[in-house]
C-alpha cells in the first residue's frame, strides 16, 4: 500500500480469519516498534508476542474490565501486548513518557501490520492485575495495551457491528475543530 492509504483506510478489526500470520510478517511489525523514537531514546517498551492459542483464549475470557468484553480476540492468530517499564522513561512537565513511548511504538506496528493487510484493535478495557497474572509480568511493569492481530474477514461480525453502535462511534471530528494556528482558537 502507499503510506496515504494504510493511514487513511487502516481502522479496527474485530473479526478475523482462520489464517496465520507468517513469520516475516511478524518480525517486520516487531522491528518497525523497536525502531520508534522515544523520550532520550530510552526505549522502555516490551512487547509479548502470543501465539498459543490456549494463552489467547484466556486472555479473552478472563482479561476483560467488565466480563468477557474481550471475548472476540480468541480468534485472532496473535495477540499482542504492549508493556513498558515506567522507570526506563523519564518524566517532563509532570507527563510520564512511558505512555507515549509506548504508545508510539505500538501505533508503528499496527500500522506495518495494516500495510501487510493485517487488521487489529487497540484494548484498553482490560484488568491489568489480570493480564499480568496469564502472563507472568512484574508489578514493575505496566501493561500499556493489548491488541489482537489478524486478516480480517470479509464480513463484519455482528458482535463488530454492536460494538460499534455501542460505543457512539462517529465521524472523525472536522479538520478546523481540532487545528488552530499560532494560537488557541476553539
């Protein structure tokens, strides 16, 4: 894809194919993070990369906020959960960077993932104790996210069409509400 179109066209997946993600895929998503910049380039992000189809299906069943939101990422090839260690980061006028380290590095892979066609879904409603305990990651460390990553079906699940109603998804907000020019403006 050219770059316009994975940022333009990429969007949450949902629903996925019964179909691996190859190897080379995954190593190029995990170097396109580990290639992000970050605060004093300090590089506090770790990234477990699980494949095991057992770890996955608790993961979706025990991870969730509330219940078993998660439930749908049991389908997914690989789940993907991006951790970081806040003491690895610094912190500038009263921001810890860890988050936006993370962050960034994460988006990267997302984004290398959609140009192979490979969809995913940034969860933020999981419990963190929870995901730690599946999983065997310090209390030092802090789980930043999770996402699944997967081909996405043809077809938007219905589960895919409820969230989306359920969440009050809309339109992106308009270009003139969110930019102002040399000054606050809104």
């Amino acid at each position: 894809m050219e770059f316009d179109e994975v940022i333009f066209s990429r969007r949450s997946v949902r629903s996925f194919q019964d179909k691996e993600i190859p190897d080379i895929i995954l190593s190029e998503m995990m170097e396109a993070a580990r290639v992000s910049p970050s605060f004093q380039n300090k590089q506090c992000w770790r990234f477990i990369v699980v494949r095991n189809k057992n770890t996955i299906k608790e993961l979706a069943l025990k991870s969730g906020l509330v219940s078993k939101v998660n439930f749908f990422i049991k389908d997914a090839p690989v789940v993907v959960i991006a951790c970081s260690d806040p003491q690895k980061s610094g912190t500038m006028n009263n921001q810890d960077y860890y988050l936006v380290d993370t962050t960034i590095a994460f988006q990267q892979m997302m984004l290398t993932a959609w140009n192979h066609g490979i969809g995913s879904c940034w969860l933020a409603a999981f419990n963190e104790k929870k995901v730690r305990d599946i999983l065997g990651i310090p209390a030092n460390i802090r789980v930043v996210a999770l996402s699944p990553f997967g081909y996405p079906k043809e077809k938007k699940s219905i589960y895919e069409q409820t969230i989306k109603l359920i969440s009050q998804c809309k339109k992106r907000d308009d270009i003139t509400d969110i930019i102002s020019f040399d000054k606050w403006d809104f």
